[in-house]
C-alpha cells in the first residue's frame, strides 16, 4: 500500500457474495471507520408498476422485487390483499405457507453462512496445509454427523488444491486469502471448507420442498385466499401420501444438516474470534413485525416470532406497536433521490406513501457521494422516529426477552460455550450466531407444523382455498391493507390501497431498507452505518476484511461497493473485481 500525502482511501469495488447493488462510504481516522455511509445504488419501482392493477395479481409482480426472496415478497404481497379484505384463509393453507417460509429460512440461513458469511472468517487457502486426520479427529469432536473420514477430508483437499494449482480458485475466489485476521488453525479451515462443498449439494434437495407445495423454485404459485395446493391423497395431481413423505424426508435432511453442521461449525468458528462479540453493535435498536403463526395472522399472540420493539439494548421492556399507527412506522427520504410532496423533511406512513424518483447524485463514474445531499435510492424507515435493526438478531432478542424457552436454553447454551456475556449478543459476531439458533428453532417448529398438516387432513379437513371473497364484486369500494412477515433477512411489509377493485398505492418497506437506509434529517444512522462506525479497525486498508465481516453479518440482499477515506477524501488504493 503506498501513501499519497499521508492521506488514505480504500475502494473496493464491489464487494462479492451479495445480492443487489449497495456501495458504502466509511470515512477513516487513522486506522479506524470514524463514520459510514451506505447508498443503495439502483432504484426498484415496482410500486409504480402495481398502480392500477388487479390486487390478485399483485404477488406475481412483487415476488420480482429481489431474485433471491421471491417467496418473501409473494406472500408478504397475498397477505396485503387478504389484510384488507377481512379474508381468511383455512388453517392447512396457513400451515403450508409457515412450512415454505420455514424451508425459506432454513435454506437461506444455510446458503448465507457457508457459501457467503463463512469466507470472512475461513482461509480456504490454508486448508491445503492441514492434517486431514487431525480435521476428522476435529470433526467428529464437534458432532456425529457421518462424513467426518480422513478419507473424505483428504479427497477435499486435493479438489482445493487441483483448483489452487491451476491458478483458478473458482468458487473460492474473490476473497484476501493469507489476510493476518483469518485465525483458524488449517484443520478448522478444511473442515469448513468440506462443509461448503456439502451444503451445495444439501441445498439443492431442501429445495424440492417449495416444488412440492408451490410448484416451483425460486418462484412458487400463491393465491389469495389460500394456497394452490389441493390435497387429495388419492390423486397424483394433488398433495398426496406420496408427497408428504417427501416433505418429511426434506425436513428431516434439514434438522440432520443444521444440528450436526451448521451450529457445532459456527459455535467452533465463533471460539477463535470472540472479540468480534464486541464490535459491529450498531442501533441497538430492534424491531419485529411477527410472523409464523400457530392459529391465524390476525392473532399476532399466535406467532412463533413475536411483534415488538426493543429500544436501547433493553430486553427486561418490549413496546408493542400498531401497523396502522400514522406515527408509528414512516419512512423519510432526506438522503434519498425521492421527493414528497411534503417536502423532504417530512415522513410518510406507507398507505400515504410516495414514489416520486428525484436522482440528484453524480454522474458515474464518480469518486465518492456527496452525504451531506441525497446519497441512496433506499428511503430511511423509522419507528416513533427510531431508527431500527431488523433480522435475525431481532426476532432472537425478541424471543429471549419474551422467554421463549427453546430460544432462551439455545442462546444461554451458545453464550456458556463461547464463555460470553449476554451484551455479546449486540455485536457482528451475536448477528451471525443469533442467525444459526433461530436455524435450529425452525428446523424443529417444521416437524410440528407437517404434524399438524397430516392431523387435519386424518380428521377429514382438506381445504386449502377459502373462495368466499375472490371475487372483486364481493369487496368494499374501497379498502387497506398490510401484509407483513419476518423474511430471513428481518421485517418486511407489504401496504396497499385498493379502490375500485384495483391498486391505488402500494407500498414496500424491505428489510434491507431498514437496515440499508442512509441518514435521516436528524442525522441518525442506518443500521450498516451504525454498526461499521462501532470499533472497526483496519489491519489492512487494502483488504477491507473488517467491512466485509460486518456488512455480510445482516446478510443483505444487495451486491456492494465499500469506499473508505480519510478525512481529507483522499484515494489511495482501488481494488476492481470483474
């Protein structure tokens, strides 16, 4: 790294194993992120194009909203409409969707760690030079699960080294191999490194579970008023005994993965970096709308993840919320390229929400973002004006504080291994770690719901389709609504207003807009922003490891840009990755 006038700027661009298109700022004193700004850098508007349109087919277009969580946001958009049609569903439909959101979660959290997350704490490189005896020795210290051989370690190894040898790393590359931050010893690294290799090929049979019941993955079929998934245990075009089974072989290959994988590993990962326990808090703020309920979404005391907010890092108090509060839940756009009619300093409650583009940033390319002005395309939510972290993090503060007693025994487990406190859980690593215990959570709750499926239709209850308000002729003039659920990457909600049988507005507020979101006009934070500007130090500005650990602990569904500089804005480094 050389110096240009004892100034520094790092750029990397962009940062891999994202979704999306983010960049991020972090100005820098010294060798420590003094204050970060994050720019969502590519508009979404599919609010504009639901304008107008027929609510029932309101899910086929905003499951298009992320190629990633089409799931999330065709269900979230289904229970808008129902929301404000007063329209129940049979409780097998409820079941189905909990069972998919489930197989949603389960997948993703999986996929995020080992293919995403778990680069920035493991050195693939490094496993070339471990002892595959003494990874299978590690292996099978850590659980029973069967693929533990020095065989097996061993035939690893020599894939990673074909790959090393031929000067491609292929799916391994991309990453600051050799970095003085990775720590774990090469067995540990090799042992991660075979769990990559399996949970691609575990992935891709837990997957069949939304072609079971939906009819495809990534982009399921819904249906207002249900699922479009009839039972019939006597045909071959319905949910069948058949089919069933399938799902319970899918489930039980899920719990195997994620109790003898997926928590030893990061509980074993996790030992080796516990200062990162104290760093990455950000907010403190969480916030969660709720979701997976065991009667109806109307009877939030039913859901598995619980409605609430905490404020503060307070978990002996939880404030309740109401989705229809006009001073609840705004979102303000005066770092964003939006105009209210308003005025920028004003907030907007969703069902009286704007979409009005305004771009007023540079013309790429560009150095760096004026953050003083409008600097992201994601609006900045607030809760009573408080900005909020949403996720996985969330939801486990939420059922811990609540006294949720598998959650509290997982979570109290994990803090006695890793010898932590409690406040660690406020922290980078308490957001990767809170994200593999609500995993093991909802392997188990997936048992319970294919039980509950199975006993119904044994008592004769096969509806899975409620058709009393499907047509627009049975619905009020006009009407809103709020679909809401957890989506694995935290809260997220869908509002529409209907009139005249169609959309005139809508609204989505993503968990990446929570927690993605640019300053507000009071100057507070982002979760992103918050978070890298709590005790990050660089040991390589031109190997921003520290950025990536952080920004890929709220696993956001966006591709990013980091660009780090000094307090005179001066650029030193520029990494491109192609």
């Amino acid at each position: 790294m050389s110096q240009s006038g004892g100034n520094e700027r790092v750029v990397v661009d962009p940062i891999t194993r994202i979704e999306g298109h983010l960049r991020i700022e972090a100005q820098m004193n010294g060798s420590k992120i003094e204050s970060a700004y994050s720019s969502g850098t590519m508009v979404r508007g599919i609010e504009t194009i639901l304008k107008g349109r027929d609510p029932r087919d309101a899910w086929a277009f905003a499951q298009r909203i992320c190629g990633v969580c089409t799931l999330v946001h065709g269900l979230a958009s289904i229970r808008s409409v129902e929301n404000a049609l007063d329209y129940k569903v049979p409780k097998n439909a409820d079941l189905i969707r909990n069972l998919m959101s489930g197989a949603q979660y389960i997948h993703d959290h999986v996929m995020h760690f080992y293919h995403l997350h778990a680069l920035d704490w493991v050195d693939v490189v490094s496993a070339l030079s471990a002892d595959p005896a003494k990874t299978a020795e590690l292996a099978q210290s850590l659980s029973s699960y069967p693929r533990s051989s020095v065989g097996y370690f061993r035939d690893v190894q020599t894939k990673v080294a074909k790959f090393v040898e031929a000067g491609q790393l292929g799916i391994f590359a991309k990453a600051y191999w050799g970095h003085p931050e990775y720590r774990l010893p090469p067995e540990a690294n090799l042992l991660a490194v075979a769990h990559y290799l399996d949970a691609l090929v575990w992935q891709r049979d837990v997957a069949r579970l939304h072609a079971i019941f939906g009819g495809k993955n990534p982009h399921p079929n819904f249906l207002v008023g249900g699922v479009p998934s009839p039972i019939d245990l006597n045909s071959d075009s319905a949910i069948n005994s058949k089919r069933l089974a399938q799902v319970q072989d899918i489930i039980t290959s899920m719990k195997t993965f994620v109790d003898q994988v997926y928590v030893p590993d990061t509980l074993a990962i996790a030992s080796f970096y516990k200062d990162w326990f104290f760093r990455g808090e950000g907010l403190g703020n969480f916030l969660c709308v709720g979701d997976l309920p065991s009667k109806s979404m109307d009877e939030p005391d039913s859901y598995l993840f619980p409605r609430g907010v905490i404020l503060n890092r307070d978990l002996s108090t939880i404030h309740d919320f109401e989705l229809g509060d006009p001073q609840g839940i705004q979102e303000y756009i005066a770092h964003s390229w939006y105009d209210y009619s308003s005025g920028k300093a004003s907030g907007l409650h969703p069902w009286s929400g704007e979409t009005e583009l305004n771009y007023t940033g540079p013309e790429p390319p560009y150095e760096h973002l004026d953050v003083e002005q409008s600097y992201s395309w994601l609006k900045s939510p607030r809760w009573n004006g408080n900005a909020m972290e949403v996720g996985p993090l969330a939801r486990v503060l939420l059922m811990y504080a609540k006294g949720h007693e598998q959650t509290q025994a997982l979570v109290n487990h994990a803090l006695t291994t890793l010898d932590a406190p409690v406040e660690a859980l406020f922290s980078t690593l308490g957001r990767t770690a809170a994200r593999t215990l609500e995993t093991a959570i909802l392997a188990d709750a997936m048992q319970g719901w294919l039980d509950s499926l199975i006993a119904n239709i044994k008592a004769g209850e096969t509806r899975t389709f409620n058709e009393e308000l499907w047509e627009p002729s049975s619905w009020p003039k006009s009407c809103q609504g709020v679909g809401v659920m957890e989506a694995p990457r935290g809260a997220l909600s869908h509002w529409i207003v209907i009139e005249d049988e169609k959309i005139a507005n809508y609204q989505a507020i993503v968990p990446s807009t929570w927690n993605a979101g640019p300053r507000d006009a009071n100057g507070q934070p982002g979760a992103y922003e918050a978070a890298l500007e709590d005790r990050h130090t660089m040991v390589d500005p031109a190997q921003p490891l520290e950025i990536l650990r952080t920004i890929h602990s709220f696993d956001p569904c966006i591709a990013c840009a980091v660009h780090v500089t000094d307090p005179d804005g001066e650029e030193l480094v520029q990494v491109k990755v192609t």
